[in-house]
C-alpha cells in the first residue's frame, strides 16, 4: 500500500551551508556593480551568488532522493530584480528539481497501475456475481470473500481516480486543492481496509480450522467491525497530524512523508500476523493429509494447491515490497515496475486461485 508520489521540490529551514536570504545584493568593484541573488540553501542544495535575469543549474541530489537522475540538473532562477523566483502559487523560493525526475517512467509506472487495476475491478465483479448466482455458494466463508473483494474493487477504483486527477495532473499538484487531500486520505483508507480485509481472510480460516466449535456468525461480525472501522483510527490520524504540518501539507500530499508510517504499522502488523496464521494453517493441513494415508505425490499435490490460493489470499506476496532500492533511478524504476504488477494484476491470480483451482 503504496502512499505513491514523487518530490519536485524540497525547501526546509535548517541549512547546513550559509544562507543569506533573499535580500537584494550589489556587488562591488571587479563586478560591474552588477545586481546579484543572494547565495542560499534550499534544504537539498547549495546556491552561489547568481547574477540577475539568468539560471544557476546544480547536479540533482541523488543521495537526498533516490529516485533522481544521476546525470540531470535542478534548475533556480534569479530574476531581474534580483530575487530568486517564488512559486505562483506557494510564494516560496522554489527550485525546478522536475528536470531530475524521470517522468516517462513516472507514467509507465502509472499505466501498468491503471492497467491492472481495472483487469482486476472487472474480474472482482465476476466473481461477485458467480457468488451471488449461485445459492450453493451462499455461506459465511464467501460472504467474507465478497466483503474482500468489495475492498480490492474500492482500492483499486480510488487509485485509478488519484491517479488520473491528482498525480498525472501537475497543475492540480500545484494549486494543491482541498478536494485532492481529501480523496488521498480516502485512498489511503480504503487501502487499509483491503490490508484489515486479508487480516479477516486469515483470522477467520485460522479460527476455524483451530476453534471447531467456533461461532461463525461472531467471527462475521468481529471481521465486519475490524474490516471497515479499525482503518478509520489511523487515517484520521495521520490525516490530522499532516494536515498541521506547513511542510507536509502541499502538493496535495503526493511527496513521501514520514507521517506515512502511521498508515504502513497497521499493514506490515498486518502481514506478520498473516504470515503466523499462515504458517500454522499448513502445519494443520500437512498433519492431516499424513493421517489419511494417501499416497506422498497427492499430498504434496493438495499442499502445493493449498499453498497458491493461501498466499494470495492472505497478502503474503506485500512482504516482497517492503524494502525499497535506494542505488540508483534503474533499480527503482524496476522495483515500482515490479511492485505495480504484484499489486495491481495479483488480484487476477486470486480469482483463479479461488475460481479455477
């Protein structure tokens, strides 16, 4: 659960190099007393005195943000007057770090996203009917898959809207409007739904395999509760906590921040607990395929099966994504790739699983 954006421009107030301000600068003999930008810090880079009415370029910070081009140039402007240039719409000293981003790859990253994402809305919706055709089908155990499927369906609907209205639309970005926050905060919520919903998956199929005698009907309701009200907590705290915070609080919350995390705790607490009720469900399953006397390649059959839909099913795939490459823009670029295919089209691999096998 990606929140999912990059960073064209960085500006913090505690400098480690001298900072001089912003005010007008006229330099003396030996330089035509010619009017000057002052030398500043924009909390990634460095800026000499420039002469007024030209560009001063910098190397992109690769080792601040590694997703920048290693061969590629921030750019600031000093105007006429001699002041840096102020965004139209913030009225603070920007600097133009889009030059070091690799938007093409930005995009395709993007598309592969929207791609698999509506493959899978289609597919969910077929399987929703399947259920919902067939009395046979109708149980709690499928009344869970349908709430979870409900989830992977909203997840991948809002992403698909925040990424054609708010990420692929810079002037949007820019005016950083109230509406754009608000539909990220619903698609950071949604998200976590989908992440408390394969919690569910685990927790009911372990409590029932278990717990015998549990009742089913409570576990329903512990799972509707969990699934779509738990999330409310941390979205509305990060929401709150970044909406306070003057840094955090622009282009509609597209850069990284380090306020994401009180989303990604709950997802990765998650996907542990999912890996324990994983590992405890098979160690079941393989003591009781042993007890039936089977021959060895059936059971190694029913396992592999049992295997391929658990894992899926249960997000276990998300753990592969945790880490994030921070060598150069090639390797990141394969790892967005990489995640927005186990993301986006694994939903295609659930429907089989559950449908086919």
């Amino acid at each position: 659960m990606k929140t999912r954006g990059d960073a064209f421009s960085g500006q913090f107030t505690t400098p480690p190099c001298p900072d001089h301000g912003t005010a007008l600068r006229l330099m003396g003999a030996g330089t035509g007393s010619r009017l000057y930008c002052n030398a500043t810090f924009d909390g990634w880079l460095c800026f000499d005195y420039t002469p007024a009415g030209s560009n001063v370029y910098q190397p992109c910070p690769v080792n601040m943000h590694p997703g920048f081009l290693d061969d590629a140039f921030a750019v600031k402007q000093c105007m006429p007057d001699g002041r840096w240039y102020r965004h139209p719409y913030t009225q603070k000293i920007w600097t133009d770090y889009r030059p070091c981003s690799s938007l093409g790859n930005k995009y395709s990253v993007i598309m592969m996203y929207i791609s698999g994402y509506s493959l899978s809305i289609v597919l969910l919706l077929v399987s929703i009917c399947i259920f919902n055709l067939f009395r046979h089908l109708k149980c709690n155990r499928v009344t869970l898959h349908q709430h979870l499927f409900v989830s992977y369906i909203l997840t991948g609907l809002f992403w698909i809207i925040y990424y054609t209205q708010v990420s692929m639309q810079t002037d949007v970005v820019q005016n950083n409007p109230t509406w754009c926050r608000v539909l990220h905060v619903v698609t950071q919520y949604i998200t976590l739904c989908n992440y408390c919903w394969m919690l569910c998956e685990g927790f009911y199929l372990h409590t029932i395999i278990v717990l015998t005698f549990t009742k089913e009907k409570m576990l329903l309701w512990i799972c509707f509760i969990f699934g779509w009200g738990f999330p409310l907590i941390p979205t509305l705290i990060y929401a709150g906590l970044r909406s306070m915070d003057a840094s955090d609080n622009t282009q509609c919350w597209l850069h990284n921040s380090n306020l994401v995390r009180v989303i990604m705790v709950p997802v990765i607490v998650s996907l542990l607990i999912n890996v324990v009720f994983l590992a405890n469900i098979l160690r079941i399953l393989f003591s009781k395929l042993r007890a039936f006397n089977t021959n060895e390649t059936h059971q190694n059959r029913r396992a592999v099966r049992a295997i391929l839909i658990l894992i899926p099913l249960l997000g276990i795939q998300y753990l592969a994504l945790l880490v994030r490459p921070d060598t150069s823009p090639q390797a990141l670029y394969i790892f967005d790739m990489v995640s927005a295919l186990l993301v986006s089209y694994q939903v295609s691999s659930k429907f089989i699983s559950l449908c086919l096998l």
